[in-house]
C-alpha cells in the first residue's frame, strides 16, 4: 500500500512508494505555513499602519501634553549639567542669579540672570555692590532676552557677551524650564511671566528696555510688547533673531513629523490645527501690529530650523505698519558664507554696530514721538 511504511523485509521499490506518497503532503503542509505567516506578517503591517499613520495623528489632536511638548519641550535641555550660579564657569563676571515671583497663588517663580554692562563687571567685584541701584543708571539701557524653545539660558551665554557692551542684559528661563518652577509652559502664561518682569524692571529703573528674542522667543516677545501695547507701555525697541510668522507655518516647514505624516489628507487637521485651537498660536506676524517701536530683524539665509522665507513674511508683516508712529523695521539678511544657521548669529561681526545703530534709531523715535 503507498502509505505504508516500510519494514526490514520490504524490497527498494516498497520505499521509494512510500517517500513518493509523502512528497504531495510535506509540500501542501510548507505551502500552508508559508501563508499564514504570509498573513500574519500583512496584519501586522496593517496594524501597525493604522497605529503610527491613523492612530497617533489622532491621539495628537486630543492629547494637548503631546502637543505641549512639541512646541514647548522641556526636557533633556542643552547644554546639561547646568550651573545657573556658577558665572564663572561660563565667563559671565558681574552677573547675579534670581528668582522671580510671576504666579504668587501658585507660587512660581522664574529663574533670572541680571549680568552688568561690562563696564560696571570689575565694579562689581566689591562686596558692598548694589546690583539694583545700577539698573537705575540711565547711561546703560536694559534688554530683556527671550530663548529658543530647545535649551535653556545658558546656552545664549555667547550672544550675552555681545549684549552686554551696550545694555544689563535680563535672560531668564520660561516656566517648566531650566531652574524655573516646574510648571506646563503655554504661551499665554509665559507671556504674563514676561509682563511680570518687564514691571519688575520698571519698577527699579526708567532706562529705555529693549526686546530680544530669538526663534520661539521672537513671538513670544511680540505678544509679550502687543500684551502691553493695550497698557498703553511701549518699549524702547525690538530686535526679532530669526522668527517665524505662525506656529504652525513653522512646523508645516521644519516638524520632526513632517516627513512622516505630511503626505496625508488629515495631516494637517490633526497635526497643526489642534496647536491654535489649544493656544499655541504663537502667531508672530499678528502681534507685530501692535508693535510702536522700531524693529531690528536677524536672519541667515542658511537657517535650516526657521527657513529664511518666513523671515521675509514676517518682515512684509511688519512693514504694513505706519512707520512715522510706529517705528520702521530693518532686516539684515545673512549670507550663506557666514554659516551662521539658525543659532549662530551672535558671531556676525558686525553685529556691534548694528545693535547701535538700532539703539540710536530708537532713541530718535522716541525723541519724535515723545514715547
């Protein structure tokens, strides 16, 4: 019988019958496997379709930790193993650390930096100095610096260098980040933190304060000076490194979720819009209206991080402003050559002389309007 099996006494042809019988079944049975697994690969490729391109899109859209996190990343800030009081470590002589109240039901407070102009830093070397009294010194006027989203305030120690040859520099650290109150950062609450020590400045000295802010930080003091444009208190002057119009025109550009989710039809319905709907708007171009000083804009054309190309729209923005009460606007575009990209631009060497010149620009407006 072909299926039965051989024994001692069985001829060669007995055999080879039986090994016949069994090659059908043994090739129907790797057919059989080999389509299961088939199958079973294809349902986890489906699965974990649905999961990254359907599922987390739309646990993006109602998870607004996720998107906090994305416009506001408080974790792993460069550079680590900060030292906020260690000045030394860092070459900021003539500097003093605080902490300043801006939510006093919640108890928050944000850490601040206030370094000296440099000619006042060997000054400073004497125990009985008074930090406070120097910032009522009208000779030296103040800046207020608003950072990047992705680090902290020591990384700007560089371009606070450069800052201080003309103004007490003023850097301090948004909520949730660096030594400030672990707090959820929104842009509204940081905005208030700013208005907060903006006062705290006013109060201690009627020096002209000028805005500095880089990236994230250039919205969020356009909001901060339109916030306090319907107080009716206008700076001296802005300076905008490297800014964006909107939030989500920026992610739309550079978004870590860009080259993976762009391609789809609800991309942008679950992935950008849900930003303004939870407030982080950070639109640039709209604040800018309420802006009466004038405006000073940094932007190198080899900006990988804010393309150059929203830096002209901001500035477009800015120029539909009446510029005889308003204040004009001024963009320095940076060539390719320097290699300043988007964090580098404190290393252009003639930024001395264009912050000067700012400083004399806005003076002459403030002489003109009587601001």
């Amino acid at each position: 019988m072909p299926g039965k099996v051989p024994n001692k006494n069985s001829g060669v042809q007995d055999s080879l019958l039986y090994y016949e019988s069994q090659r059908p079944r043994r090739k129907n049975c790797c057919l059989t496997c080999c389509l299961i697994t088939l199958i079973f690969i294809l349902v986890l490729l489906v699965v974990a379709f649905l999961l990254v391109f359907v599922g987390y899109p739309f646990l993006f859209k109602h998870t607004i930790d996720l998107q906090r996190s994305l416009v506001f990343p408080t974790d792993d800030l460069l550079p680590k193993h900060s030292e906020y009081g260690n000045f030394k470590k860092y070459n900021l002589s003539g500097s003093r650390l605080l902490y300043l109240p801006v939510d006093d039901e919640r108890n928050l407070v944000v850490g601040v930096w206030h370094l000296l102009p440099e000619p006042l830093i060997n000054e400073s070397e004497s125990g009985s100095f008074d930090y406070d009294r120097t910032l009522t010194d009208l000779d030296y006027p103040i800046v207020l610096h608003f950072h990047e989203n992705g680090g902290n305030r020591i990384q700007y120690a560089p371009l606070y260098r450069v800052l201080r040859q003309f103004f007490h520099v003023i850097a301090f650290d948004y909520r949730g980040y660096a030594d400030s109150s672990h707090a959820l950062p929104s842009e509204d609450e940081i905005v208030s933190d700013s208005i907060r020590i903006y006062k705290w400045v006013q109060a201690l000295s009627v020096a002209d304060v000028y805005f500095w802010g880089h990236g994230i930080g250039a919205a969020l003091a356009t909001h901060t000076i339109s916030k306090l444009h319907e107080e009716d208190i206008v700076p001296a002057g802005l300076v905008l490194e490297a800014p964006f119009t909107t939030i989500t025109d920026q992610l739309r550009e550079t978004s870590p979720y860009k080259i993976i989710y762009s391609w789809m039809p609800w991309y942008e319905s679950t992935m950008l819009d849900p930003l303004e709907k939870n407030g982080f708007s950070l639109r640039t171009v709209d604040y800018l209206l309420k802006v009466d000083c004038p405006i000073m804009m940094l932007h190198a054309k080899d900006d990988r991080h804010t393309p150059f190309s929203l830096g002209v729209k901001v500035l477009k923005s800015a120029q539909n402003r009446d510029a005889a009460t308003q204040g004009g606007v001024v963009f320095h575009q940076l060539s390719h050559k320097f290699g300043f990209g988007h964090d580098c631009i404190y290393k252009w060497s003639e930024l001395p002389a264009m912050i000067k010149n700012h400083t004399k620009t806005c003076e002459e407006f403030q002489t003109q309007t009587n601001y």
